[in-house]
C-alpha cells in the first residue's frame, strides 16, 4: 500500500470514527474499504484508491473540502468534491436533491466517476440485502444515475450495470413469491 493511499486510510478511519453501517452494524471505515478494493482491483490510480477511502469524510463528518487539500493536495480534493453529496439543503425533497446530484455526477471526471461506481456497487449489496422497501428507491436511483455516469470505467459500468439487474430481479422474484403467498393463503382460507 502506498503511503498516499495509508494516510487515506487512517485519516478515513480516525475521522469516520465509531460511525456504523446501517444495517449491519460494522464499522463504517468496512465500506471505505470495499470501495477502495473495488478501485484497486480494477486498476484505479494511486489518488483514486486515496479517494475511495475519503469519499464519505466531507459529507459524513466535519472534514472540508480546504482540510482535505491541506493535507492530501488539490487533487484529491477535487476528486472529493465531486463524490460529495451537497445537495443536502433543508426543504429540498429527496427526488429533487438526486436529481442535482445526477447532473453534477454527470459532469464529474472520468477518475471521480469510477470511484462513484465502485460505491455504488458496494451500496447496492448492502441496500438490496438489507432493505428490500428502500432497495426499490435506490435502485431505481441508482439506474438513473449510470445513464449518466458515462465516462468512468468501462468494466466497472458493466459490473455495476450487472449488479443492478441482478439485485431488481432478486427484487421483483421475491415481490411475486410474496405474492404468490399471499394468493395462496387467500385460497386457502376460502375452503
């Protein structure tokens, strides 16, 4: 591991602090990781990893964008930038905050893009496990969002592309066996 990329890693780590995953209840920093390994795996660069791990800190914690820069250089800083969800003002519901967030992530460098994709691959099988009701929202989210998200990593398009298919047909399977049960328990107190 480079020393960029450790730094990133402690930093993430230390300023995440004792936050925890929604539904799982490990340690947040887990989900930093995954995305980084995603990252790695499909041969981001030494800053992209760097980002993985940094991605949440502006959005999740007191970190700035300018702490950031001080510590890590300017293009990490962009690279945050562009993966922060800013559009979190009160008053704005959340289809018209995803909407503002699609056309900046739009606009986003291929470099930010693939780190968003590996984020969004790594949402979406925590999601689609665990929330099935909120899954249909993200999902739904997320499929708008790689329409747009067109110039990250090819190979992790197609995988994320796979991902979502995948988790919405799981989705739909188990929408209809629920169904399905719920017909047959009608019938079944018919008789």
């Amino acid at each position: 591991m480079s020393h960029l990329i450790e730094r990133a890693r402690a930093f993430a780590i230390e300023c995440h602090g004792s936050q925890v995953r929604k539904y799982t209840g490990e340690p947040y920093w887990h989900h930093l990781r995954n995305v980084a390994i995603i990252v790695d795996e499909f041969g981001g660069t030494e800053s992209q990893v760097a980002a993985a791990w940094l991605h949440d800190t502006v959005e999740d914690t007191d970190v700035t964008l300018d702490d950031l820069e001080a510590e890590f250089g300017p293009e990490i800083r962009d690279l945050v930038y562009w993966l922060t969800d800013r559009s979190r003002e009160e008053g704005i519901n959340r289809r018209s905050r995803k909407a503002l967030d699609r056309e900046r992530l739009a606009r986003a460098p291929e470099a930010a893009q693939t780190v968003k994709l590996a984020d969004l691959i790594d949402n979406m099988k925590s999601i689609s496990a665990n929330d099935p009701d909120f899954a249909r929202v993200f999902l739904a989210e997320t499929e708008r969002l790689l329409e747009v998200m067109v110039q990250g990593d090819p190979r992790l398009q197609t995988r994320a592309a796979n991902q979502l298919r995948d988790a919405q047909m799981e989705l739909l399977t188990a929408h209809l066996a629920e169904m399905t049960r719920r017909e047959d328990g009608r019938h079944n107190s018919e008789r």
